[in-house]
C-alpha cells in the first residue's frame, strides 16, 4: 500500500474515533465554481471548533481548506489531499458593538454585505456579488472597486495546531500573512455608520458594473491573473494596466481551446461555457497567457487562483 493510501486510512479512522462527517470519492465538479476537476478521495466536514482543533493537532499542514471554491483551481484526477470545508454551523453572525461583528468563516461575503449594509452600516458595499465566503475572502484578502476585505478586518480567529487564536494579521495584494496550516474560523469586520440611501445606490452601482464588465452567467473562478505591479506596468507602457488589459493586447480576449476560453467580456476570467471542461484546457490557456504576456511585455503574470494539486 502506498503512503498516500496509508495517511488516508489513518485520517478516516480518526474521523470515525471522533464521530466527524466525511464523505469519499466526492466529485470535484460539485466543489468549486469553474465546474472543472476529478474525484477527491476525502471531503471532511466538522461540525464544531472542537472537531477542528482535533483535526488540527493531529494532522496540522496535512489538509486543504476550501470554502466555496470560487478561487480555487482544482488540478488533477484524482484529489488525495483530504479537503476541509466548513458547513451551516460555520455561519453565525454575532454583533460585538454597533459596528464590530463577528462573521464566522462559512458565510458567503456577498450575503454579509447586503445583510449589514441593509443595517445602514458601510465598508462591505465593495464585497456585494463576491461569491467567495468570508474565510476565503480574508485569506486571499478579497477586493473589488477598488477597495478590499484587509480595510473592515479588526482580527481574525483561527484554529492552529489544535489551538484557538486569535490574530491580527498582516495583509498584502490578495494575499493575508496567517500561519501556514491555519483555518480561518471567524473575522471582526469593523464597519461605519452610513446613510441607507447612499450605500444602496453604492450597491446597485457595484453589482451593475459587475454584470456590464463580468461573465457570470458562465462557470468561472473569476480573474485568473493578479494585475502587476504599476511600476512593472510603467516600465513597459508607460501607465497604469491590469492582466485583463494584457491578455487583450495579446489577443486572448475571446481565445478558446478545447471546451474552456478566455471570456469576450473580460480577457483575465477563463470560462467553462458548457461545463464540459477539463483541467488540461484550463491548464493550457493559463501557460499560453503567461508565455505571451512574458514574450510582449516582459511580465511575469502571476495567478490568483489557488491549486490543489490532484
């Protein structure tokens, strides 16, 4: 038997000792928004913080936490890593003052942004249609209009080595600095108070812009590329550009192979139009950009998206 198959066997008799839910052999299309992967050998799903804190001394670093997998590329035909993915229990809302809350990790951050900003409280308008959940959107530091999570976020709690902490972390671009092998339980986002009229219009504006400029109407797992850093951008066209902006100039915009392509409404989301794609052609497309965009630009594209590798 080989090592991968003998870690499994001892993580699902230590989900078993511990009464935790798992399923097995789950199909990776049902995980993630691009609709696209294999099977994953182990889906574990606990119900409380006492399970993750077992989960996390006993296997710390040995698994992978998935939230709503709208940012998450899943690679392969089979997924032995076993995937964490917190469920209903994971989506409380506790008010800590009139404008600290505590938002547990499961909650999608679109739905925390209409339900706060319907409270007159502002500084979650720019997360309205962001489909990933909060845990996510604070460790990939979700932004969107031109503001992003790192703004609201007062602390974040995590599980770590089977212990509760809780932490003020530091944020960069799409990126949130926790320990490797954490799993995000929880953030106080910490809002203002706003005029109802203002943040509604604020919404109606940044869910418009969205539909005018994204495809969701297809599966995707949103921009594929981080933009470059403005410096990079002025050394080689003397402004300001985003990957989107790139991968038009190389003629990617609209560009298919096989079932998957670069979307003809925005050049930096690759699409799944008929959900017959694979993981080869998304493969394909993100090494054909980077290769294009190095050759015209002298850039190195890099993802936004994270792999799980199968």
């Amino acid at each position: 038997m080989k090592e991968r198959d003998i870690f499994l066997k001892e993580f699902k008799r230590f989900l078993d000792f511990n009464r935790i839910a798992y399923k097995e052999n789950f199909l990776a299309v049902n995980l993630t928004t691009l609709n696209i992967g294999g099977t994953v050998s182990l889906l574990v799903l606990p119900e409380t913080i006492r399970q993750l804190c077992l989960i996390s001394k006993q296997f710390s670093g040995q698994f992978f936490v998935l939230g709503n997998g709208s940012n998450t590329f899943i690679r392969g035909d089979f997924v032995k890593v076993p995937i964490i993915q917190l469920g209903k229990t994971f989506k409380d809302i506790a008010k800590i003052s009139s404008n600290l809350f505590r938002v547990a990790a499961a909650n999608r951050l679109d739905v925390v942004s209409r339900k706060l900003s319907m409270d007159s409280l502002s500084g979650l308008e720019f997360a309205v249609g962001i489909p990933g959940t909060v845990g996510g959107g604070v460790y990939m530091n979700a932004g969107a209009h031109g503001h992003e999570v790192s703004e609201i976020v007062k602390r974040v709690h995590i599980v770590f080595e089977g212990r509760l902490e809780t932490i003020r972390p530091q944020f960069d671009y799409r990126k949130c600095y926790i320990p490797a092998g954490a799993i995000v339980i929880a953030a106080d986002f910490e809002l203002v108070e706003g005029d109802l009229e203002k943040i509604k219009i604020s919404l109606k504006n940044n869910l418009e812009y969205r539909k005018l400029t994204q495809p969701l109407h297809y599966p995707s797992l949103g921009s594929v590329f981080k933009n470059p850093s403005v410096d990079r951008c002025k050394t080689f066209l003397q402004k300001k550009c985003s990957a989107g902006e790139l991968l038009e100039r190389c003629g990617l915009k609209g560009f298919s192979y096989g079932e998957c392509k670069f979307s003809e409404q925005h050049a930096n989301w690759i699409v799944n139009p008929h959900k017959k794609g694979t993981y080869e052609e998304v493969d394909y497309l993100i090494r054909l950009a980077k290769e294009k965009v190095k050759t015209n630009f002298a850039i190195d594209l890099e993802l936004e998206w994270k792999i799980l590798e199968g």
